[in-house]
C-alpha cells in the first residue's frame, strides 16, 4: 500500500460514517442535504473567507487537532487555534507604539514577557499580534482601511519584553451569513467569539506558540456548548485579567478616562 496512514484514515473515516448513519437511522434526505451543504460550503474559498475553516471550528474539530497536538503542559502557555484572520508577515512595530491605526476604543497598553520553561526571558523572540476592532471586525474584513492595522509584528528586547498601545478587542461573529451560521441557527447557537487577542511567537530553538488571550469578565467565556465561544477556543488559563485603570499611563501619553493595562507572560518550550 502506498500509504498505509492515509488507508487507515480513510478506512476508520467510513467506519465511523456507517456507524453514525445506522445510529440515527440516517434517511436518503438527509444525507442528500448533507451533500449538498458540503457543496455549497466548498464554493466559499476567497482570501477572507473559506468555509470549510469555519465548519472545523464550529465543529470543534479545530480546537481538538490543536489539543491533541499541543498536549497541556503545566510549564508552558495553553496554545489556541489560528483562526482565519492571520496575514503572515505583520508589519514591524516599534515598542511601545500604536497598533490601533486611530480606531476609536477603549485604550490598552500590553506589556508582554516571553520565557522558557524556567522563566528566564527569552529574548530576539518574534511575535505577532492581530486582534478586532471594538465591533468586532478585523482589518480585513473593514473595506476602507488602507494597509494593516489592529496587527504588528514585535521582537522582545534582552529582557524577552515588548510593549504597545491599542485598544481593547471586543466578542464577535465568526461570518454568519453562509451555510455554517445557517447550521448554527437551525440548532439554536449563536456565532460569537469571546474577546480575545492573538498571538503567535516565533524563536529559535523553540516550539512555535500559536495562542489568544482572552478578556476576564468578557462575552461568552464559559456556558454550555452553544452558549460559549462558538469555536471552542477559550482555555483557563488564557482568560486573563485587563484591568481598568485611569490617571497616568505607563509611558505618560495622556489619556481621557478608563484605559485598560494588559500584562501577561507567556511561556514557550524548547524544540
Ligand atoms: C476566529 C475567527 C473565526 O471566524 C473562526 O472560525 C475561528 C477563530 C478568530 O479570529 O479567532
Ligand atoms: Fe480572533
């Protein structure tokens, strides 16, 4: 056999199919609807959307390939899944700079630390961070913006430590108006993410850490499944605190009212 892993996939693949069909005692309909919502999802491919990703994530599927793969480690951050809106290379941003591009929201400032395993910084580590507008919109999804904003790439200083304004992400819909959000109305769940910012890091002889930070006290953190997060995405110990502060800001920029500070420290292992 050419290639006994894929011939094992695909045999258990049938199997688990038959067994489920004889279980609900599947009807020639459904299957055909079925079908015909696969085909319909397969004909959404752009650069933005595609939606068989949101299929894997609404199914769950995304959040368990991420598990099995990056089994929990006590010593290390949780991983998260991608999700649709990374652009590989981010532009460049200076510590301490503005990633919101002037969009309106609650300001935040995140200082934010890379480690290993036994905390000892890690400097030279390149992170991107990519996160929605207080609507809930990425930059691509925002059709008069021009270039990227609300996502930067950062490389932490000899302390393993960068830091940047922007502004607080808020719960959104993962794109709804297609088959998956019709599927998710048909059996009353909602399409809404919890508040969160991304982050994937990036530095030699490490893993690759690919995660999200969520907002303590945000939209749709827990619940029964179909009342949280709509992919499955939130882990403990990403639901982190951004803590309401007014008065004088870290770096002395002047802000009116709340801002929110973002602290966080994430640690990475060893290839
Ligand atoms: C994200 C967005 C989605 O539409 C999705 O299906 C999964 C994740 C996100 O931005 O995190
Ligand atoms: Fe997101």
């Amino acid at each position: 056999c050419a290639n006994p892993r894929l011939r094992q996939l695909l045999t258990d693949l049938a199997r688990t199919l038959h067994a489920y069909t004889i279980r609900n005692d599947l009807t020639p309909q459904e299957w055909q609807r079925a079908v015909d919502f696969l085909t319909e999802a397969g004909h959404i491919t752009t650069d933005t959307r595609q939606e068989f990703i949101l299929l894997s994530d609404t199914l769950g599927m995304s959040s368990v390939v991420d598990a099995l793969a990056n089994s929990r480690n006590p010593d290390t951050t949780s991983s998260a899944i991608l999700g649709p809106f990374y652009v590989a290379g981010p532009p460049a941003a200076e510590h301490g700079s503005d990633i919101a591009g002037g969009l309106t929201g609650t300001p935040m400032w995140a200082d934010i630390q890379v480690t290993d395993q036994q905390g000892e910084p890690v400097s030279g580590a390149v992170v991107d961070v990519w996160q929605s507008n207080e609507d809930g919109f990425y930059d691509v999804q925002l059709p008069d913006l021009d270039g990227p904003v609300l996502r930067a790439r950062f490389t932490t200083d000899a302390d393993g430590r960068f830091t940047f304004w922007s502004i607080l992400p808020s719960e959104y819909p993962i794109p709804d108006d297609g088959p998956v959000g019709r599927m998710l109305a048909a059996v009353g769940r909602h399409p809404y993410r919890a508040p969160h910012v991304h982050f994937l890091i990036n530095a030699p002889e490490y893993q690759p850490l690919i995660t999200q930070l969520f907002v303590r006290g945000g939209a749709y953190l827990d619940g029964a499944p179909g009342q949280r997060d709509a992919v499955f995405g939130v882990k403990d110990d990403l639901i982190t605190d951004f803590v309401r502060r007014t008065g004088p800001t870290p770096d002395g920029r002047p802000v009116d009212g709340e801002w929110r500070l973002l602290e966080f420290t994430f640690r990475i292992a060893r290839r």
